[in-house]
C-alpha cells in the first residue's frame, strides 16, 4: 500500500493548486497542461500524468523555461528564497564558501554555451561530484545536454511531486 496520499493534491483549489505545482516547475505548459488532468484517481496516475506531460507535450522551449525558472546550482541566497533548495542541497549549504563560489562560476560558461540554466538533482550529492558532474557534462554537444539538463530537470519536479503526496511540501510545514 503506497503510503503517497492523492487526497494532498485533489483537495487544493485551483489557486492553491497552481501556485503549488509552479513552485514544482515553472513551464507554464506542464502546468497549464496537469492541472486540465485534474482530479487524480491515485498518485500513479498523477505521476505518470506529469511523466506523460513532460516527455510527450512539453517541447525544447517548455523546458528551457523550467530550466531557467531554478536558482543557479550554488547559489547559497538560493536555500533563503527557495524552500525546496534547502532540501535538496544540504551538502552545499555546508560546503565551504570556496566550493560553493566555484559552483556558481560553473553556470556562467555553461550557461553560454548551452543557453539555459544547468540543473541536476542535487539531493545527496556533495559539492564535488556537483563539479565533475558539470565537467562532464560541459563538453557535450547540443542535442545531447538539453537532453540530460530535461531528465535532470524532470528529476527535480518528480522528486517534489512525491514529496508534496506524502504531505513534505517544505512550503506547507
């Protein structure tokens, strides 16, 4: 039995319900598009919905809009703005202002190159394996990186619908 309760989210009204799921990602789209989905049966359907919606409504533009829409990886003024930055990058927070500062000079030429924002679900990952995750992925071509910066984008939002279904929205604490 799935402890994910879809009573969280049938239940808000449709302001609630949309500041809630932009806080989740910020393509008008995938927003505009979940929320004509709405009530849920069960959190599958709503998680495969928002999966559905991402890969298969969502165009480059929607998801560069996401992209852009999240705070800068290493941005320490971000944990203060965004809850959900606090949760998620915990080892940053506790990182040592050298580190953190290199991570932010990461978007820069990243952001550049690729013409968005870099994002990876940071959760668990220490500010090192942030770096040679950025190092890796700065080399690669076009196509290939607005690819992985989607799944990596996608991993976010999907992580924060759970939570939200198990009733850990930081905003709602």
């Amino acid at each position: 039995m799935s402890k994910f309760n879809i009573d969280l989210i049938n239940q808000l009204n449709e302001i609630e319900f949309e500041k809630k799921f932009r806080r989740l990602s910020t393509s008008r789209t995938w927003n505009d598009e979940i929320k004509k989905r709405r009530p849920f049966a069960s959190a599958d359907q709503l998680l495969n919905t928002a999966a559905d919606i991402w890969w298969n409504v969502c165009e480059k533009e929607d998801w560069i809009e996401s992209f852009n829409g999240r705070p800068i990886i290493g941005d320490q003024e971000s944990f203060v703005k965004d809850k959900w930055c606090l949760l998620e990058d915990e080892h940053t927070i506790q990182a040592k202002k050298e580190v953190a500062d290199e991570l932010v000079q990461c978007n820069k030429p990243y952001s550049d190159r690729f013409g968005y924002v870099w994002i990876l679900l940071c959760e668990g990952l220490t500010p090192e394996q942030q770096l040679s995750n950025y190092k890796r992925r700065i080399d690669n071509d076009l196509q290939t990186e607005l690819m992985e910066n989607s799944v990596e984008d996608f991993k976010v939002t999907l992580r924060r619908v759970r939570l939200c279904l198990l009733n850990q929205d930081p905003y709602d604490i």
